[in-house]
C-alpha cells in the first residue's frame, strides 16, 4: 500500500498547519474562475469512458465529477476535509457516481497499480515532500498507464504570486518550494525512475475575473487558503505591504482593458508514462 517513511515531529506540525491552510477560506467557491481552465485541460486528457482515475488533490471535484459525468471511474482525494465534504454533495445533486476520499497525496491509501490515469492538476504539488509525493503517484499508477500534472511554473504568475507572499510570509524550512514542480528539470528528476517517458510542455492557463485586480486580490485573501492564512498572520502594516505588492503583480499581468481581469498563468503540462 502507501510508502512508509518517518516523520518528524516537525514535519507532522506542518503538515496539521497545511491541512488547515487548505481548509481556511472556501476553495470551492475560489476555483469556480478556475474551471474553464480546468476544463479544457480535461479535454484536451480525452480520458476514455471506464478509464481508472485517480485524482489527487481534488479540491471540491472540479475535473472529476465532469469525467465521471463522460463514463471515466473516478476516485478523488484531497486533504481538506471540507473540499471532500463539498465533492461529495456537488456529486450526488449532479447524480454523479465518484469516489472521494479524505487522505494525503503522500501517503495514498490505495494499492499498488490501482489506476489507469493519475491526474493531480495544480494540487499535488503544494506537498511539503515532493520526493515521496512522485513514489506514490508512481506506485499507484498501474504499468503502461499515465500519469498527467499541471504545475504552475516558478517564473509565471502564480509562481511569482507565491514569492510574493513567501516575502511577507517566509515558509516553514521543511517545506519545499511547490512551485519546483514546474520547473522541467526538477520534474523530470522526479518522475524519472519508474517510467519510460516524460513529455512536457510550458502552457497558459486563463485566470478570468468579473472584476478588477484589487478586488481579484481581495478574493484571493477571502477565499483561497495560502493567501488567507498567510494575511492573517501580518499586522495592519504588513497586511497593507502584501495586498500592496499582490495588486502590482495582479495589475501588470493582467490583459482586460474593461475592467476586469484576465491572466494567463503559464504552467508546465505533464505526461509521464509508468513502467
């Protein structure tokens, strides 16, 4: 089953704090600009109906429950209990046959080569211990099958958005840079042993707003995790410095003239084959 490894009493208090992180906020209300995005990554998947899928870091079912609605057999699992909650009850109003599991994407709790397709699109890689995270993606995906990520690059925006906060917030020294994951050769590293081939390729992901740069950073410190724990724990001066700097990024990057907000957040697009 899952990869054992010792933890730390350290590395178990982040991995509490981060769970929490993800659970501050609202994801399933934050990534409802995102799904467009997420949606034309799913079709350009073109996954077979009875396909095996598993997705790891779920949120609240953006791509699984479409897949599962095409045929595909999804499971999903995500850390934050609530996201879990939400997938489950947005599946079931939509009639919509999906497994979702609460877990940690390093430490999945299935069996050896239990799925066809692993698909972690922008999730997996905010694991604090990447090594482990690509044994298990590995481990689960059965021979001959595929692995598919979508990692934000450490030179895109959101890449650029977490330096940022990382400025204001210096992370925990346990925590590797998520960001890495996006980068092509760290991720070949990774993903290297195991299989018998990797492509990739750098891609644009539309992050479209009904609303301006200062409001769409407002929404952020709302709604999405990392920036809602992160602004919390800054006095007034240092919640005005953050805001500050996210709204000259959100600003610079932004493509709308009428006002409101449309980025194209690059990312590194994967498919790795399992041995």
């Amino acid at each position: 089953m899952t990869t054992m490894t010792a933890m730390s009493p350290e590395m178990q208090s982040l991995k509490t704090k981060l769970k929490a992180t993800w659970e501050a906020g609202d994801y399933g209300h934050f990534a409802q600009y995102l799904e467009v995005g997420a949606l034309e990554i799913l079709e350009r998947m073109a996954v077979p109906a009875g396909t095996r899928m598993l997705d790891v870091a779920c949120g609240a079912g953006q791509i699984a429950i479409p897949a599962a609605r095409a045929g595909v057999q999804v499971t999903g699992i995500d850390v934050a209990s609530n996201l879990i909650a939400q997938a489950r009850a947005r599946a079931a109003e939509e009639g919509v046959s999906v497994r979702f599991d609460d877990g940690d994407a390093e430490a999945l709790p299935y069996a050896d080569g239990a799925f066809d397709l692993v698909v972690s699109l922008i999730g997996a890689m905010f694991a604090p211990r990447p090594d482990i995270v690509a044994a298990e993606l590995k481990r689960v995906c059965r021979s001959g099958g595929t692995i598919r990520m979508a990692n934000w690059t450490p030179e895109g925006h959101v890449g650029q958005m977490f330096k940022i906060i990382g400025k204001h917030v210096p992370p925990s020294p346990l925590m590797a840079s998520p960001p890495k994951w996006g980068d092509e050769a760290t991720l070949r590293e990774r993903l290297a042993d195991g299989t018998t081939s990797i492509v990739t390729e750098k891609r644009r992901y539309p992050m479209i707003y009904p609303f301006g740069p200062a409001e769409v950073v407002q929404f952020f410190i709302d709604y999405y995790g990392p920036t809602n724990r992160a602004y919390a724990a800054l006095d007034a001066a240092g919640q005005a410095a953050m805001r500050a700097d996210l709204e000259a990024l959100w600003t610079a990057n932004n493509t709308a003239t009428d006002g409101t907000t449309l980025v194209m957040a690059e990312y590194l697009d994967v498919t790795a084959v399992r041995g």
